[in-house]
C-alpha cells in the first residue's frame, strides 16, 4: 500500500480538528456572553451581579469544559464523548432560538453544537483511520 491515504486521512482529522476546536471555543465563549449579556433580574447591581453572571455560566460550561484534556490531547475518543453529550446543548439551543430576546444566542448556538458534533464525528471517524494506517 501507499502512504498517500495515510496522509490523507491524517490531513482530514487535522482539518475537522480545527474545525471542532474552533466550535468549541465559540460555543464556551458564547455561552459566557449570552449569559453576561442576560443578567437574572434579582440581582443587585455592581459587583455582585457580575458575581451571580458569571457563577451561572460557569455554571453552564461545565459539562463542556470537562472535555478540555481530552481535546488537548487529540482523543477520538474524548470526541465521540462530546458528540454525545452536545445534543444537550442543542436542545438547549432550539429552545433559546424560540424565546423572545434570545433568538440570537439560540441560532449561534445551534449553528455551534451542529458544527461540534458533525466535526466531532467526522474527526473520530478519520483519526481511528490514521490511527490504524489506513
């Protein structure tokens, strides 16, 4: 056999890594503005709403940022978790898409947990292929 399918598959799983690691920093990052942006009305203002902010996006993020060490280092299987575990924040997605005042965050984080777990996918499927020289 040649080593060109070798490289090839080695060059698709680079390319969705990218693509996966991209969405993935966007959808931390967009969880983090939206809630931001979206203060809880009880509140108090000053430094304890910003407080309250920010313990409620921590709060979202995570079940996403258990998945950093695994992504760090490459692992197929560390994406096939996060594909899974994505669909909750698609749901979660959908749902802000159809409430008044959130169809903004709602579209980019649909548009982010589709690219996540087509991109966690394909990366699985060609990295095991690399993996095993393919």
């Amino acid at each position: 056999m040649t080593d060109a399918p070798v490289s090839q598959f080695a060059a698709k799983a680079k390319n969705a890594y990218r693509v996966l690691a991209t969405s993935y920093i966007g959808l931390l990052l967009t969880l983090l503005i939206s809630t931001l942006e979206n203060p809880p009305q009880d509140a108090e203002p000053g430094p304890m709403l910003w407080l309250t902010g920010l313990g409620i996006a921590v709060f979202k993020c995570l079940p996403l940022l258990l998945f950093i060490p695994g992504l760090i280092a490459r692992s197929h299987k560390t994406a096939s978790w996060l594909a899974y575990m994505i669909q909750l924040y698609f749901v979660l997605a959908v749902m802000l898409v159809f409430t008044p005042g959130s169809s903004g965050w709602g579209w980019l984080m649909t548009v982010l947990t589709l690219t996540i777990f087509l991109s966690a996918m394909m990366f699985t499927r060609w990295q095991k292929r690399a993996d095993a020289g393919m």
